[in-house]
C-alpha cells in the first residue's frame, strides 16, 4: 500500500510539473510614466495573470537599475537603445528560450511589436497591444501619475523642435510623434517610428518577415481616450495627411496597401483581432482582461 501511495504521488506530482511547464511564459512592457513594479499598474497586472495561469512564469520588463531610473527611461532614453536593452535580457532568460506572450501597454505596444520585428528569437507568439500608438500621436494632452515636472520638461521639448536631433534622440515621446502636417519631415527625421512603420526609402524585409511569425496581433483601443491624439492609432489608424480632422482606418493606409510590414497578410489570415474598452486610456476592469485578453489569448 505504501509502495502504491508513492507512486500515486510521484504520478500527480509530474502531473502538476507538467502543467506549469506547458505554460507558455509572458512578457509585459509599461507605459509612459511607469514602472515594472508599480502594485497598483504592473503589479497588479502581474498578479492578475499568475491568478489566473497556474505555474506561469511573467517577466515585466525594467529598463534600468531600479523603478527610479525605469520610469525616467520611458521619457528620456531613446527607443532604439531600449529595444535593444530588452532584445538582451530576452535572449539572456532562459525561461523565455521556447517562446513567449508579449502584453504591451500603452508606448509598449509599439516598443514589443519593434521587439516582434527586430528580435525573431526568443520567439514571440502573441502580441497583445493595449493601447498601443502604432501610427504615432500628435498631441500631448496629459501624462499619468506624479509626473508633473517631466511632463513639462516634455512639453518643452517638443514645443521646441520635435523633429530636431537632439529631441528626437533624447525624448521617448518625439520619437513616436507624426505630423500629419508636415509628412515629408516626418519619414526623414524620424528616428523609430517611421524605420518600424516602414516609411523610409529602403524598407527592411526582415522586418515583415519576423513580424509574419506571429500567431496572432491584439489591437486594443480605449474608445473613451483622452490621452492618444488620435486613439485610432490604437487599431494602425491615423489623419490623412495634410489635416488633423479626417481619419483613416488601417485596411487604408498606404502601410496596409503595400504590406511591407505584413498586415495586410497577418489580417488575410485571420491573425490581427480588434478589440475595445468603452473607458478611457488604460482603464480597464479585471474582469474585462480575464475574459478578453487571459481566456482568449494566454490560455
């Protein structure tokens, strides 16, 4: 009886390792103004997610030392070095070597989906956008938390010369900002955004290729958004150039048209999903995240 009690429990016991190890490991990046660690934003989201998967392993990206220096380098360390900051600790995490999920908030929905393109490996199998800018922003209406003096730094910036180099190279927020006024200057000056998008001279197919091996693209847009300028940059919408009240959807972008970064293909094939949240930017429930974003995707 003891011999067979032992086997029962070595039986369960790999049954139970067996099920955390089956679950595919998540990787989540802030926005601006926060942090990897913040109980009430990533934290909570963090939790939220191991609630909800048993044994699964979630990475929140810290770019930095500490929260401190995290939180400043969502304004002011230029987008290119983050990205490949974090395309190292991904290939260093031997957690993430078969594959992962990628939940982006905010700015890290493009940060992961530059992460999609440019870092094939690990491998990224979702990525899920939560409010992510992916056409870019014109405008600055607000900025979260206790952050009154950058964001007024911020604004200085970008009053100053959003397109002029040292901006550009030094200011988070410049180097996804398009002017749908000023188009010409946009592509040419433009130091991440406009190299993502595809939207210079020479395209990298590489990163069509990469982005291509994504099982599925979550796009979530906050209807109610104050804080993306237009939020329908949320879904890969944006002004028709040359004005700032005329929007158009992604199916009519020039970036869709082409498919040089592979929407059009990853549509066709059923694997970009539109969601939304009747709230304003990031405002979302628990329940909201369990039901369309863990059940549907992570799961």
């Amino acid at each position: 009886m003891v011999a067979h009690r032992n086997i029962m429990l070595w039986l369960a016991a790999l049954v139970i390792l067996g099920s955390c190890a089956a679950q595919t490991p998540i990787v989540i990046w802030h926005g601006m103004g926060d942090s990897c660690c913040n109980p009430l934003s990533m934290g909570s989201i963090k939790s939220l997610i191991q609630k909800n998967i048993n044994g699964v392993y979630v990475k929140s990206l810290e770019i930095g030392s500490n929260v401190a220096e995290d939180t400043e380098n969502g304004f002011f360390m230029n987008v290119n070095k983050q990205i490949d900051m974090v395309c190292q600790q991904l290939a260093n995490d031997k957690n993430l070597s078969n594959g992962y999920n990628a939940i982006g908030f905010s700015q890290g929905g493009q940060f992961l989906r530059a992460i999609a393109q440019k870092c094939p490996t690990p491998p990224m199998l979702n990525l899920i956008s939560v409010g992510g800018q992916h056409q870019g922003v014109y405008g600055f209406p607000k900025c979260p938390g206790d952050n009154g003096t950058i964001c007024n730094l911020v604004r200085k910036m970008l009053n100053y010369g959003v397109y002029v180099s040292f901006v550009q190279d030094n200011l988070v927020q410049a180097e996804y900002w398009q002017d749908p006024l000023n188009e010409e200057e946009y592509r040419a000056k433009s130091v991440f955004l406009a190299d993502i998008n595809q939207e210079r001279p020479t395209k990298n197919m590489t990163y069509k290729e990469n982005l291509l091996k994504l099982k599925n693209m979550v796009l979530v847009m906050f209807l109610q958004d104050t804080m993306v300028q237009p939020k329908e940059s949320e879904w890969f919408g944006f002004y028709e150039p040359g004005q700032t009240e005329k929007l158009y959807n992604m199916t009519q972008s020039d970036l869709y048209k082409n498919d040089y970064l592979g929407l059009k293909t990853l549509y066709q094939s059923g694997r970009i999903t539109f969601l939304s949240s009747d709230s304003d930017h990031l405002r979302f429930t628990d329940d909201w995240f369990i039901n369309n974003i863990i059940k549907r995707f992570l799961v």
